[in-house]
C-alpha cells in the first residue's frame, strides 16, 4: 500500500506560544504533497521535517485568519530562491488572492522565476476544487467569524494487487502484468485461459482524511464527512469554556469528538489549541469519553490516514 499520510508542522491557535506553530499540516499521497493552511514559518517547519520542497504544488487555505495564512510570502520567496520552476496552486477564498497579489507585487517584483496560480473557492458548498490521477480535494462549510472551508481528501480506487505466487506457477511476464491489474486474464501457450480473478487479490481500499478547522460545532457536519477514515477537527477549548467556543466560533474537544462517533470515523486528530492549555491532556481525555480512538498532534507528527 503506498503511503498516505499527514504531516503535522503545526497546531496551535492564533495567540502564539513557545510550544506550537500556528496551523499547517501537509498531506503526502502517492509521491506528491499537499498543504493544508499556511502559518508563519512554513518553510522551516517543512525543512524541519524533511519534506521536498519540489513535491509540493499545491496549498488549500481554510480561512483568511493571519494564522492559518501568514506563512504563504515566506514560503513563496524561498521557493524562489530555491530556483523553483513548476507553477505553485493556491487555492482559497477569494478574498485573499488581491491581498496575495499586492504582496507578489511589492516584494518580487521581478521574476521569481516560477507561476503562483490563484483557486478562489467558495466556502458556502461542498465542491470538489481539486482533482489529478490519486485524488480528490472537496469543500467542506464551516461556521467561522469569516467565511472558513474545510477540505477533504478522498483516494481514487487503486488497481488489485497481482498475486506473486501467480506470476511464478504460470510463468506471467512482466509485460502482461499491468493488463491483468486491469482486469484481463492470462492465457497459457495451450489456450488455457486464467481468469483474472485468480491472479488478484483485491486492491486496497481507498482512504479519506477531512480536514475541519476553525469552526462552531455544528451539529450536522457528520454528514459530511461521514466514514472518512482520519478526521481532524479543531478543538480550541475544553467543555467548562463552552461559552468561549460559541462567543469565539471555536469547538471544544467534547464536541469534536462528538462529530466523530456521530460520523464512524476511524479515528479523530485534536489541534489548535489554546494557548491557555499548558498541558493538553485535558482535551484528549475530555475526547476519549466520547470517541475512544482520538489523539493529540503535535508538531513533527506523522499520522498515516
């Protein structure tokens, strides 16, 4: 099974402390990287975790709150001076692109040397912004104090796995390998045809990570991200702040975790925390009452989803 898995670079909220970084997070699918927001310092915590800078083509903003966004220049500058060529997709909510663009404008304005191409994406529907050969990358609403999307990765099928006990008793090469995967049979040199469905197993099933930012608890956001396999959601506070969350448009980990046992997920991620938690095992404790398999991230984390 190749790799899907999440990187965490950052998890804290939008007071700043010693311990975390603001929000980012990047996903690693099938030999290419996807970021999830953009706080300060994106590009160290990326060179911290020894992710390639190259594979990198694409970045999903949440919401324009300076930490889940600060870190995009810096970002873009040292791709520059790292003599970066492939075009860089930014895809957010339309407001950000004239601010991103006075920024470009007044900071490189000469050639950086490569493309930084705008998405705008609507955070008021579900839409998919984003789709090659390995994935899709939808919309998810969310109730924020600004207009605020999360976004969920769906795994395309991939093809059944050829059975190498197969290949060695009917002596397949390696050129009809790729055909049978795709549902042809093998003929012997008599005529004797094998069917397909003997020389596989089944593929692996296809994986799904949401992404829910910064949000109220909203009581039907189970149906969207119904079944995925890993649900990150934020949870800011623990339940004796609820006022704080519903004042705030933030979650506590109660209700994060609620979200995840109404949707059968396979397992919930915690982060943005306040910086009032010196120790966020509260959160996690406060989750595991209602969903038993969350966890707490933390920067230079890695999850396989």
């Amino acid at each position: 099974m190749e790799p899907f898995r999440l990187h965490i670079l950052g998890c804290g909220a939008a007071l700043p402390t010693i311990k975390h970084f603001s929000s980012m997070q990047v996903v690693e699918c099938r030999g290419k990287l996807y970021m999830i927001d953009c706080g300060e310092g994106a590009q160290l915590q990326m060179r911290r975790s020894s992710l390639s800078f190259e594979k990198l083509g694409h970045i999903f903003i949440s919401h324009l709150h300076g930490d889940h966004c600060f870190g995009l220049i810096g970002l873009i500058s040292t791709f520059g001076l790292m003599g970066r060529v492939a075009t860089l997709h930014i895809h957010a909510p339309a407001q950000l692109e004239p601010m991103l663009k006075a920024q470009l404008d007044m900071f490189f304005n000469y050639d950086i040397g490569y493309a930084v191409e705008f998405h705008p994406v609507d955070t008021r529907q579900r839409a998919v912004v984003f789709e090659d050969r390995s994935i899709t990358v939808e919309t998810i609403p969310l109730d924020h104090r600004m207009p605020c999307a999360g976004y969920l990765f769906r795994e395309k099928p991939s093809l059944p796995h050829i059975r190498r006990d197969m290949i060695d008793l009917y002596g397949i090469p390696i050129s009809q390998i790729n055909n049978i995967k795709a549902g042809q049979g093998f003929t012997l040199p008599d005529g004797t045809c094998i069917a397909h469905e003997r020389l596989v197993t089944p593929a692996d099933a296809p994986r799904s990570y949401a992404y829910c930012s910064d949000t109220r608890y909203m009581p039907d956001l189970y149906k969207e991200v119904q079944g995925v396999s890993t649900l990150y959601h934020e949870s800011t506070y623990a339940a004796d702040k609820l006022q704080s969350a519903q004042k705030y448009y933030h979650s506590t980990a109660e209700q994060a975790a609620t979200v995840a046992h109404d949707a059968g997920v396979g397992k919930l991620l915690l982060g943005h925390y306040s910086a009032r938690y010196a120790d966020e095992t509260i959160l996690l404790d406060e989750a595991k009452k209602v969903f038993e398999n969350s966890f707490l991230t933390h920067e230079m984390d890695i999850f396989d989803l």
